[in-house]
C-alpha cells in the first residue's frame, strides 16, 4: 500500500524525521532559508501532511492547490501564519506546539528584561569599543529589576512562566488578560488590573499576546505615552502587536525608557530599520523557544500529531 507524502518546511531534529517516517514518505526541505513559495505551492499537491513553520502562509491559495491535505503541524504555538477558516472548511486538522515552548520562552522574556534594563548590550560594546577608561558612579547605570513592578499583558502559559520568575526576584506583578487566573494569582501574587493601570504602574511591561485581530496593533502612541518614562517594554509576542513607528517615536523622545525586542512586523527585520538604529534598543531575530531541547520537543510534537492524523486518530494538540 503507497505510503502517504509528508514535506517538512525546514530541517528539524532527526528524532522527529523518524516519527514521521514510521507512518509516511518524508521530504525534508534542508535549506536554511525558508522554501520558496512556488516550490512549496507545487510540493502541496502532493502532500497528505505538512510540518510548517512560521514563515509558510497556510491559505487560500496553498489550500486549493493541496488537495490530499489532511492535515498541517505548525511547529509554533502562534499561528496567525495559517487560515484557520480555510482548512476546517476543507476538513484539514490543524495542530500547533503549546507547553514545550513555555519554559524557554519565558526563559528568554525575562533575559531579555534583564538585559534591556540593565544595558547589558549597550555596555557590552562600550568594552569591546574601546570606551571603558575609568570607573564612573553613572557609567551605564541601569534600571532596578530586582524589587520593581512587573507587568504583563497576556497571561497565557508563557505570561504565568514568567511571573514565577518575577516572584523570585521580589517584584510586584501585575497582569493584564481577558480572564481572571486564580491559580496564577495564589502562586506568584499576580494583580490583574486594567490595561491602562498596568501601564501606568510598571517599571516593566512585557507583551505576550497571541496575534490578532483584537491585539493587532495593540500597543501605540496612546499605551506608551501611558507608561512612565523610566519605563522598560519587552516584546516577545508577534511584532504585529506594535505600532512600531509610535514605539520608535515614545523611544526617541524618551517617552519611556527602553525596549527589548525579540520579534518585528517584517521578519527578518531590515537592518536599516529606525529601532535598530537606537542605543536603548535590545533586538534579537526571534529566538524566544530557542533552546536545542525545546526545538527538538518541539518538532517531535508536530510530528506526533501528523502521526496520528494519517493513522485516523484526533491529533494531540488541535487548534
């Protein structure tokens, strides 16, 4: 009996190539770039599953060319990159990598706090420049992590991973989201409040939102003129949830205090883009579950529910 076809949008871990193969005929796209679009629009045809990752859009156009589709792993937990309307119209199961990923990626939120509030990149090129002559009471003076005030908007998985962080460092913490999380609250000290008073009161706010059409744009010239101007925002979220012009501008005329930056609207963001050209700007090119474990458990995931979609069972983790 002829396997069915399974393409992989990128090299992942060996361990989950051969999960998938116990179940279908794989075609690995090694490349470290992303597949090219027509490639990928031509491989569809072909394929019953596909292990995609952020940089593939899952839509219209790709579905109506993939008519042996059944199903599409998104090795993320985000997945604006896919229309979800699309496949349940066509029956396609559509599964996503929610758990895997909280550890590392609240890991990187709160390095990334850390290293934005305490100009650990700023300081870092002031040495290997040349600049460090002497010792000053105001060389690269920082601001307080320890003992200040937390806020975070979007209390998933990753929101809760990093207030018990915070709860370790000694800071009040507030949140923000669309439900009340009692058990979040009872372990960590967690307030929710409004957004306009989480903005108001944090020295920090990290944003961890998923992408939508409520969040798209989320914070602008009206959130970051409500925060102080001491103030640190973190994004380790979708960079569609920032007005990036109006952080830029709240940056410039010190509005708040710093940024730290993990994602971007375009990805790969240009490396003319205004935020990278500013000292009190900490970007990363979006690696928030990037651990070797987590990326591996990650990819095994995916391919367990492509596993078990072609075997006819509901898949693990389906959105």
């Amino acid at each position: 009996m002829k396997k069915p076809k399974v393409l992989v949008t990128r090299q992942v871990a060996n361990e989950a190539v051969s999960l998938l193969e116990t179940a279908a005929d794989v075609e690995v796209w090694k490349q470290d770039e992303p597949i090219p679009r027509e490639l990928l629009l031509e491989k569809i045809e072909s394929s019953d599953g596909i292990l995609a990752m952020l940089t593939e859009r899952i839509d219209e156009e790709l579905l109506d060319r993939a008519q042996r589709l059944r199903v599409v792993a998104n090795m993320a937990v985000g997945y604006d990159n896919i229309d979800l309307a699309a496949c349940k119209k066509r029956d396609i199961w559509v599964t996503n990598t929610p758990d895997v990923l909280t550890e590392a990626t609240a890991d990187l939120a709160f390095a990334l706090m850390m290293a934005t509030g305490r100009r650990l990149m700023e300081a870092n090129r002031f040495l290997l420049n040349g600049e460090w002559k002497s010792w000053s009471p105001s060389l690269l003076a920082g601001q307080n992590v320890y003992g200040a005030t937390l806020g975070i908007i979007g209390m998933g998985r990753i929101g809760e991973a990093v207030a018990r962080r915070a709860k370790g460092f000694g800071m009040r913490i507030l949140y923000h989201n669309r439900s009340q999380k009692q058990q979040a609250e009872a372990e960590t000290g967690a307030e929710l409040v409004s957004l306009e008073a989480l903005l108001r009161e944090s020295d920090y706010v990290v944003l961890l939102t998923p992408l939508t059409a409520e969040t798209r744009l989320l914070m602008g010239e009206k959130q970051f003129s409500g925060m102080k101007p001491t103030s640190v925002f973190i994004n380790v979220s979708r960079g569609g949830t920032v007005d990036e012009t109006a952080l830029y501008q709240a940056l410039v005329n010190k509005r708040i205090w710093a940024a730290g930056l993990d994602v971007f609207q375009q990805e790969p963001v240009s490396l003319d883009h205004p935020l990278l050209t500013l000292p009190n700007v900490v970007a990363l090119p979006h690696i928030g579950s990037a651990t070797e474990q987590t990326r591996a458990e990650m990819a095994r995931l995916a391919a367990a529910n492509i596993v078990a979609v072609l075997g006819g069972q509901r898949p693990l983790t389906p959105l």
